[in-house]
C-alpha cells in the first residue's frame, strides 16, 4: 500500500512540473528583395616573367600604362582602380629549366558604373598585355538601403510560421525571446577567362536582369500557457 502511495506521488509531481515547463519553438525565417545590378567590379591580373627582376618589373609598368591610357579613353576614373595583390617571387618554370625567373604580379580591379562598358573594358585590358581576368562580380549600390526592408521581411516570415504552429498546438499567443540575423548577398558567379589568344575587340558581356538580396533570421518564440 505505502509503494502505491509513493507511486502516485511521483506521478502527480511529474505532471506538475510539465505544465510549468515553458514551451518555446525554434525556427527560421528568410527574407528576399530582388535589386537590379548597376556596379561591377572586374579583376584582373598582370604578370611579366623574366630572369631579369628589373625587366620583369618595368615590363609590368609599362603594360599598367598603357591600361591606365586605355581605361581613360573609356571615362573610368583612376579611383575606380585599385591594387588589391602585389607578389614576386622567383621559381623554375618547369624541370627541363636549369635558371630560374622571376614572377611578378599584380592584381587589380576596377569599379564599373556604366555595365554597357564592361566589354570595352575587357578588350582594352587584353590590348594593354593584361594576362588574364579573373572575377566579374555584379553587385547593387540600394544594397544597404534595402537590407532593412529585407530584414523586416524575414521577421514577418518567422513569425507567421511561429503563430500557425502555435495557433496549431492550442496557444493563443506568441512571444518573441531571441532573434539572430544574417545575410547573404546572392552574387553572380564570378565571370572568369583567359586573354592570351583573345582577338582586340569588345567582349559582349551581358549583366542579370536582378540579384536577390537575401536576409535570413533564426528566432526562439515563447508559447503562451493560457490555451484556447
């Protein structure tokens, strides 16, 4: 008799303690505003081989030059370039080679305003000896005006889902107790190609239509007690 009496105890305390257990929901919700493109930024790299340092050095300042001549026939501004990765180093350009030269690099990128020049930019690149191009990025400058309005989105979104499945579950009501956000701004893939055998004229390059500014947030929401 005394076991079932202790039995029933803990039983009923168990359940006690559930029914004071808060109940909270994790969940995400996602955000999306699609910008048109009108930046751009291209990469591109100059190197000179040489087994001479100062020759490779001054043979990389004269193809700069003449980018530098080429870019101001087109309007860009000497702002909108940028050094972003100076190297030298002196290596064996294969096993068969018993001297070593040296390598120098440069890489730069530019910031374009007017997308209808990128092609003008790519083929005055290769006509100044620029070795290759390696990133085509297209970006919004609204970026930062937008992301609050994403932001927003993205709460909105978590929040409906949190207030059906607790709507759902019985509860009349939700709380929110932690929100996280973050974002990723869906670029395109970087465009990316070689001009050693590249004819010297416009390289047609065609720019999306939009980019998605995509905001996500992670949000613990409490469940009110009081049931329907």
């Amino acid at each position: 008799m005394k076991k079932m009496v202790v039995l029933i105890f803990i039983i009923l305390g168990s359940f006690i303690y559930s029914e004071g257990i808060e109940q909270k929901l994790s969940l995400q919700g996602k955000g999306i505003i699609k910008l048109a493109p009108d930046r751009a930024d291209i990469d591109f790299t100059v190197l000179s081989i040489n087994e001479d340092l100062s020759k490779a050095t001054e043979n990389n300042r004269k193809i700069m030059e003449q980018v530098d001549n080429e870019l101001k026939n087109l309007s860009i501004d000497k702002k909108d370039i940028k050094t972003k990765e100076y190297s030298l180093n002196r290596a064996k350009e294969n096993e068969k080679d018993t001297v070593s030269k040296y390598y120098v690099r440069n890489r730069f990128s530019i910031t374009v305003s007017d997308l209808e020049k990128i092609g003008s930019i790519i083929a005055a690149l290769e006509k100044s000896g620029v070795n290759e191009v390696s990133g085509l990025n297209f970006y919004s400058s609204k970026e930062d005006e937008m992301l609050k309005e994403a932001m927003v989105l993205a709460y909105k979104d978590a929040y409906g889902k949190a207030q059906a499945v607790g709507q759902e579950a019985g509860y009349k009501s939700i709380k929110p107790l932690n929100i996280e956000y973050d974002y990723n701004y869906m670029q395109r893939q970087p465009y990316m190609m070689s001009l050693s055998a590249m004819p010297k004229q416009d390289v047609q390059i065609y720019s999306p239509e939009s980019l998605d500014l995509q905001v996500n947030v992670r949000t613990i929401f409490l469940l009110e007690n009081d049931k329907k």
